[in-house]
C-alpha cells in the first residue's frame, strides 16, 4: 500500500469511528441495563468493507475504547469492560474479512454482529447473570444463557436489521465506494 492510501485510511479510519460515536447517539431504543437500537456500527462496517480487516480491526478497536469511554456506565468492573466494549465493538472488525467478497458490507455486517453478539452473549452470561431472575421485554428469565441470548439478541439484531435496510438503499448509487473501486494506487 503506498504512503497516500495508508494516509488515506488513517484519515478516512478517524472520520468512520467518529461518525460511528456520534450515530450511536442516536438510539432508536435503550435497554434499561445497556444496548440500544441505533447505527452507529454503520460507519465501521463500510470502513471494514473497503479497508479490509487489518484497518478495519484497528477502526473497532478505536471504536470500542470510544463506547467504554463515552458509555461506559454500563461495565459492572473490568471483564465487563473488556468484553462488552473492548472485545465486543473490536469484533466487528471481522467485518473486513468480506472486503473482497461480492455484496461484502452485507456480509461484514452479519458477520461482525454476529461477532460482537457473541462477546455481549458471554458477558451476559458470566457477568449479567446477577440480575437473575430477570425480566426482559416483559418475559422472566431464570436462566442466564436464554436471558443473555434474548437480551442481547434484542438490541443487536435490530440494528444489525436497520443497518442491513440502509446499506440495501444505497448500495446501488455507493456501490463502488462501499466497494473500495475507488481506491486504486
């Protein structure tokens, strides 16, 4: 990669993790013990798409630091912390590993939120398990694995969904940047 792409990325990293802090703002829906219905995974997933996983893992990383910083008042200590922000919102860098692949932010955005859903399902099980029983979306739970799934699964699926909806929409008039066609040395 020459130096003017690598400049490129760096700066067009810094503006997506930006854009993702200040979309996650805009929660559609919150759950009262953390996660939220919003996009601001969108803005990571198309830097995934076009930078691939190496940059793209480094973006989520950043990304990940942001959330814990901003709205980490959620983390019940520091496995919470490492999992539901550092690892959880890192893992969406799996994204990147669809950049080459036809119809790659689609996949990456399955993909990464499958991967985050997988670190918030295990904090929710090791870490979340204190509330038990618990009521979520009016159901109780006595069990802390299908608590974590429908918690978890409640907040990420949905915005994996909306993000899924926005990307079918513009994927025609952005393909080719979403694409990373414009990026030729």
């Amino acid at each position: 990669m020459s130096k003017h792409l690598r400049l490129r990325a760096l700066t067009e990293g810094a503006i997506m993790v930006a854009m993702a802090q200040a979309l996650s703002y805009l929660k559609l829906f919150e759950l009262p013990n953390g996660g939220s219905i919003s996009i601001g995974m969108l803005p990571i997933f198309v830097y995934c798409a076009r930078w691939g996983w190496k940059s793209g893992f480094i973006a989520s990383f950043a990304y990940g630091l942001l959330q814990l910083i901003f709205d980490g008042a959620y983390a019940w200590g520091p496995w919470s912390m490492l999992l539901d922000y550092i690892l959880a919102f890192g893992a969406l860098g799996v994204a990147g590993f669809f950049s080459k692949s036809k119809g790659n932010v689609f996949l990456g955005t399955v993909a990464g939120s499958l991967a985050r859903f997988v670190f918030s399902f295990i904090s929710g099980v090791t870490i979340y398990r204190i509330y038990e029983p618990t009521e979520v979306l009016g159901m109780t739970f006595l069990n802390p694995w299908l608590y974590s799934f429908v918690y978890n699964f409640s907040y990420i699926a949905v915005s994996a969904a909306v993000i899924l909806v926005i990307f079918a929409v513009i994927y025609k008039p952005m393909g080719k940047y979403l694409r990373g066609e414009d990026l030729a040395e």
